[in-house]
C-alpha cells in the first residue's frame, strides 16, 4: 500500500536515509504532502521496523529488500519532478524543468533500484 512511502521517510535509519537519498522530512515529498496518513493506529516509524522484518520473515534477501526500498525512494523523488514546455518550442513538448535537481536523485534511486534487483 502507500503506506510504506510514509513508513520509510518516517523510520529509516540515519544509514538508509543516505542508501537511498531520503529527504527530511514527508512535507518535502509531493507524493506526501497532501496530509498524514496512518495505519493500525501505530506511528509510521514503528510500521517501518516492523514492515522490514516481516519482508525477511517472508525470505526476501537483503538485496531484494534494498532493491523494493530503493524503488520507493525513486518513485518518491520522481513525484518531485516539475515538466515544463521550453520557450520558443513550436512542438509543444514538455521537458523536465532545469530548476529541478530531483531528477538527478531520481534517475540514481531507479539505477540503484535495478542494480539490486
């Protein structure tokens, strides 16, 4: 569910938090900006401890767990993404606005994600 973006900025370890190129704080996520959200009644932080362990009780391998985590760090820095049509552009394309870094972050959280797959 879409709980695990909230559980994941909330509760990753200093350690995970550079892994995968965590932001802060939820309100710097467009994808989580729009309002809390809880599940169970337990704070994000400890659905984080206990989403990682069942993942292991499930037999997925600390790679494979690196690499699902890093996917929603990359989905969560690609939710940060502004396009924009350039000027002058008779096309009408949009491109990725040049005033955003997340997509530098974003394209190394995918290529951090694959690499763990």
């Amino acid at each position: 569910s879409f709980h695990v973006f909230y559980q994941l900025v909330a509760g990753a370890s200093v350690d995970e938090r550079a892994q995968f190129k965590l932001l802060e704080r939820r309100d710097q996520y467009t994808f989580l900006s729009y309002g809390a959200a809880t599940a169970l009644g337990l704070p994000d932080a400890e659905h984080w401890a206990r989403t990682k362990a069942l993942s292991k009780q499930l037999g997925f391998s600390e790679a494979q767990r690196d690499a699902i985590f890093g996917l929603c760090s990359a989905l969560l820095a690609l939710g940060n993404l502004h396009f924009e049509r350039p000027p002058n552009d008779d096309n009408a394309r949009c491109v990725v606005s040049p005033r955003e870094p997340p997509a530098e972050g974003a394209a190394e959280a995918l290529a951090r994600a694959a690499e763990g797959a």
